[in-house]
C-alpha cells in the first residue's frame, strides 16, 4: 500500500503519540520506497516534454508531502519557534502547507477535481461555477493561514486548521469511491489534529517550595 493507495479512514477514533508515530514512519518508508521513477518508451528513445514535466512536477510533489509529515512528526510535542536566521522551522512548514494549498490552482488538479464533481456533457455555466468554488476555497485557505500580521500562536494553529480543511475537502471528493482518502492525506489530519490539541492543554503545573511541604 503506497501514499495514493485509498484506506478506510474514521476520523472519530483518536490516535495517540506513539501510535501516530508509528504510523507516520511506516508511510514515510512506504512512500521514500516508491518515488516517482521516470519511465522511458519500449524504443530506448527519451520522455518528450510533457512527460518529463509529470515527472518532475510529481517527484516535488511526493518529496514535498514526505518533508511535511516528517517536519509535523519532528514538532509533535513541540511547536516550532519562529527562528531567526537561515533554519527557520516555523517558515519551512508555512511554505510547505502553502504548497499543498497551491495545488488546488494547478492544471493537471483542476481538471481532475473538476472530473470528479462536474457530470460528462455538463453546460458550461456548471463548469465555471464548480472552477470557481475551487479557485474560492484556495483562496479562502491563503488568505486564512497565511496573512503576515498573525501572531506565531495563532498563525500555527491556522496551518494545522488548513491541512484539516484540505483533508475534507479531499475525503469529500474521494467519499464516492467507497469513503476512502489516501493515507497521507489521513495521516496529515491526524498529526494536526494530535498537535493542535497539544497546543490546548494548560502548561503543567510546577510545584513551587512552599507546595511541596
């Protein structure tokens, strides 16, 4: 089973750390196993243009996923401090959910989408309404996680409420096939969802001198 392989997910069933963690180091392997790998024509010839493209666009898209998960994975306890210099955790994830945003504007998952939500012979005016309400909801994702004037706290919490959003918005597209979403798309529902909860709980309490008597 690799990353593009649906699963049955139920979102109702909270994971714990441990768990999560074994599962994300399991699909991490799964996914780093089966890299894109180009595929050249029976005739010993090379890819044309178009096919060299679909390579690469869907090496940085698997590479991109597996730098998410592993940077989500590596801030589960502890969020990342928006650092000054050149490591910045907190602006290495910002770009990374931005690029999973972006790519509701992109050709190839445009029309995918649309394939799936738009009936064969529909009238254009259907096309173009369900175009924009594609186009509407990633902007509606920019502009909720991404504005420059959020505090850390709250921008962080914006990220981990957008890969949420986006896994419904991917579950609900996929729930005809049998209620089923990849499994990094369910993987990254969970670690936001196990860190933003993280990020509820009270700070613990420390027992001063005079308590401990």
């Amino acid at each position: 089973m690799t990353d593009q392989t649906p699963a049955p997910f139920e979102l109702e069933l909270p994971l714990s750390g441990e768990e999560l963690t074994r599962e994300a180091l399991e699909l991490l392997e799964k996914m780093d196993k089966h890299r894109p790998s180009p595929v050249f024509p029976p005739d010993g010839g090379g890819m044309n243009d178009q096919e060299t493209l679909r390579f690469f666009r869907n090496r940085e898209r698997n590479e991109m996923s597996l730098r998410l998960i592993q940077s989500l994975l590596a801030f589960m306890d502890q969020p990342p401090q928006p650092l000054r210099g050149p490591f910045n955790p907190y602006a290495q994830i910002r770009e990374l959910v931005r690029f999973q945003v972006d790519l509701l504007g992109e050709r190839d998952v445009r029309e995918a989408v649309l394939k799936e939500r738009v009936p064969p012979q529909a009238p254009p005016p259907l096309l173009e309404r369900e175009e924009e309400r594609l186009e509407g909801l990633r902007l509606h994702l920019m502009g909720e996680a991404f504005q420059p004037s959020l505090p850390y706290q709250e921008g962080y919490r914006r990220l981990l409420e957008t890969l949420r959003q986006l896994f419904h918005f991917w579950a609900g597209l996929r729930s005809r096939k049998e209620g089923r979403a990849r499994r990094s798309d369910l993987l990254l529902y969970r670690l936001a969802e196990y860190i933003e909860n993280k990020l509820s709980e009270p700070p613990p309490l420390v027992d001063t001198p005079g308590e401990m008597e």
